[in-house]
C-alpha cells in the first residue's frame, strides 16, 4: 500500500500562470475528494470524483479551478489565471465504495501553492 | 447547514500527561458520524478516531478516547499518556448519514504541543 500521492508537493508561481497538480490515490479506491487548506484552518471541500464522474463540485470553486479523473484513477486539478488569494494546501483523499468503518478517507501530503 | 467548532487554537501538555481537546458541532440530523484527525508537521493527514451517532459507547482507540455527548453535540478527544509523537494539529470533523458523497465538514483545528 503505496498511500495517496500527490505531485508537485510545493509550487510557487506568479499571478495570473496556470497551475496543475496531481493526484494518485490509493489503487483500489474509486472515491476521490479535493480540498484546500488555508493556514489556521481546516480543509475546505472542493470537489469529489466517484470514477471518472465529478459528483459534486463546491460552490467555492470559481470557474478558474477544473478537477478531472479521466479514467477513474489519477485525477489532476487545475487553476487558471492563479490570484494570490489561491495560495493554499491543495489536499486530495481517497476511499474504497464501502460503507462502515472503510468510510475513512485517507490523505495525501497535499501541494503548497504559492502565488506571488 | 452543519458547522463544527474548535474553541481552543492552542494547546499544550507534559508528556506523559493526560489532555483533552473540544469539539461542538450543530447539527439538526440524527444520523451522523465525528471524526478526529491529526495533522503532523508537514505530514498528512490520518484518522485517530471515528465515532457513529447512533451508538451510546464512546470510542477509543489505544491510548485515545472520546467523550460523545449527544444531547450536548459535544465530541471531546482525550489523549492520555502524551507522547512527543503526538504533536500536530487535531481536527474534528462530521459527516451526515444522508450524504451519499461522504462528505466532511470540519473545525478549524487545535495545535497540541508536547512539553518535554
């Protein structure tokens, strides 16, 4: 059990660049969540892929941010013209399509965006 | 909605000491289930705890435990035995049992550190 990873782990860049991170989760789960996180604060739900479909996407993700998953796997999540407000730890999850206690979700290391 | 709260930012025990951290959440559903999770310097995160609503047991897992108390929509952790290993910020977290995605809201965060 290679764990979820998620690549880059830090990216600095300037305002108005497009970015793009990636995310592998767990092999056999095929629930997979993103979240961001500001400094202080708790993860923030972005979107949540089951397979290749995007079930729900939250209403704070403007239409600068796209996530895809195109073959239920790997899902990668973009942002376009970068504001210095998206700075923040981009945080991805997986889980298996149990319920009980296999409802965990289990983290990534997430990526550090920086926008200067 | 639901809203998880996290009143202490901060806090600090010796080690070898006992420590419990607050959690309160709003919540109008009966069906739901609370989280503990810890967040290591620079480390992913990983669940420490899982509580369902719909049982009258409190959790625990090894050297942690959980007081739930429903009526009060509390959700304390205690840590006992403090170890230095145990430093990083500990979020709670709720999911509704209607939620077909799973998803999490969490609190803000408490940083616990270990006192030598």
């Amino acid at each position: 059990d290679t764990g979820v990873s998620q690549d880059p782990r830090h990216k600095i860049t300037k305002r108005g660049q497009n970015v793009t991170f990636r995310c592998d989760p767990i092999s056999e789960h095929n629930r997979l969540y993103w979240y961001r996180q500001t400094l202080g604060q708790g993860p923030e739900f972005l979107t949540y892929f089951q397979n290749e479909a995007q079930l729900e996407k939250s209403r704070l993700l403007s239409d600068r941010f796209s996530a895809e998953r195109p073959k239920g796997s790997f899902s990668t999540l973009e942002i376009q013209r970068t504001e210095q407000g998206d700075s923040a730890m981009y945080l991805c999850a997986s889980r298996p399509d149990q319920s009980g206690y296999t409802d965990t979700q289990y983290f990534g290391p997430g990526t550090r965006l920086t926008v200067l | 909605a639901q809203t998880v709260t996290q009143s202490q930012p901060e806090m600090s025990v010796q080690e070898a000491e006992t420590v419990t951290l607050s959690c309160t959440y709003d919540t109008s559903e009966s069906d739901y289930y609370l989280f503990w999770y810890k967040q290591p310097p620079s480390r992913q995160m990983i669940l420490v705890i899982r509580q369902e609503a719909y049982k009258q047991q409190n959790a625990t897992e090894n050297r942690f435990s959980v007081n739930f108390q429903k009526a009060a929509k509390s959700f304390s952790l205690k840590i006992s035995d403090s170890q230095l290993g145990d430093a990083a910020m500990y979020f709670c977290a709720y999911r509704s049992g209607s939620d077909s995605n799973y998803q999490l809201i969490w609190g803000a965060g408490t940083k616990l550190i270990i006192k030598p």
